[in-house]
C-alpha cells in the first residue's frame, strides 16, 4: 500500500541555534555547517543580551552572522529579546541546537536545556561539539584580543572581516 500523504513522506525539520554571537567566530560556523546537514532549515537566533553588555550593537550582530552564513542553504538569521522559548513557540520549532567545547560549557547548558524543557515540554536540546580545531574558539578569546589589537582573523569567518 502507497502512502500519499505529502506530509508524512517528507520530513521538514527545523532547529534554532541561538546565542548572542558577539561576534560570530570559526567556532559557531563550524556548528551551524554541521547543523545545517542535519536540518532543513537552522534559524540563527541572535540575542540581543544587554546584561552581558556585547562589544557589537545587535543590529552589527545580526549583520555578522548574516553575512557569514548567507552561502548556507537552509540558514536563516533573526535578532531577538525574549526568552528562547518562546521564540521557539513562536516559530514552531522544537529543536535547539547548543554547541559544547568543554565540560564546563557543559554544565551550563545541561541547566539551560532541562530549564527550557521545564517551560516547554515540546522542547528538545541537540548538543553539537566543534572540531578539535576551533574546540578553543570563543566569542571572549575573540573579544579579548579585538581589545589588544591582536591578530584575530583566523578566529572569525573571514566575510565579516570588512563589516567589523
């Protein structure tokens, strides 16, 4: 017997990967390339986090995680100031991805993810690890060395080289 509902013979799955991206580094393309196999859409949630008081504006966040990824098909790019979750609802999406470099990040976003869980069951939490190339990469280690003129452009992807 041949099933002819469309919907149940293709799968269309959607992850958001949130974060507050300041700014995006080799480290976050890694995850969302890799997502981006995994997902038919990946929604870049740029937060725009004034407690953690970014070096970028949000609009600038937005813009470098825009151009980094606008040759990744499936990748889309939105800025946000609400709790994921409900952005998530919102979209209708049930998947967020969270990338993990080391045990510590771990710890975080095991809580994150059983808090997002507790305020929306549908919720599900995919940890991805970057290589072990850009497992070091981080927005801080990148921030830090923007702050003493070091050199930083292996660290980031290199479209967004000019907009910085």
């Amino acid at each position: 017997m041949q099933n002819t509902n469309p919907t149940l013979i293709t799968s269309y799955k959607r992850a958001i990967y949130s974060g507050t991206f300041d700014p995006i580094t080799n480290g976050h393309m890694d995850i969302i390339k890799r997502a981006a196999k995994i997902f038919d859409e990946v929604i870049i949630a740029v937060a725009k986090s004034e407690r953690k008081a970014p070096m970028f504006s949000h609009e600038k966040r937005v813009l470098f995680a825009q151009v980094a990824t606008k040759d990744i098909t499936g990748v889309s790019v939105l800025g946000f100031d609400t709790l994921l979750v409900d952005l998530a609802s919102k979209l209708e999406v049930n998947t967020i991805i969270r990338g993990l470099r080391a045990v510590s990040d771990f710890e975080y976003e095991l809580q994150m993810g059983y808090a997002n869980s507790s305020i929306n069951k549908k919720i599900e939490t995919l940890y991805l690890m970057p290589t072990l190339e850009n497992a070091f990469v981080s927005s801080t280690i990148v921030r830090e060395i923007i702050l003493f003129k070091g050199k930083y452009d292996h660290l980031i992807p290199k479209e967004i080289i000019e907009c910085m």
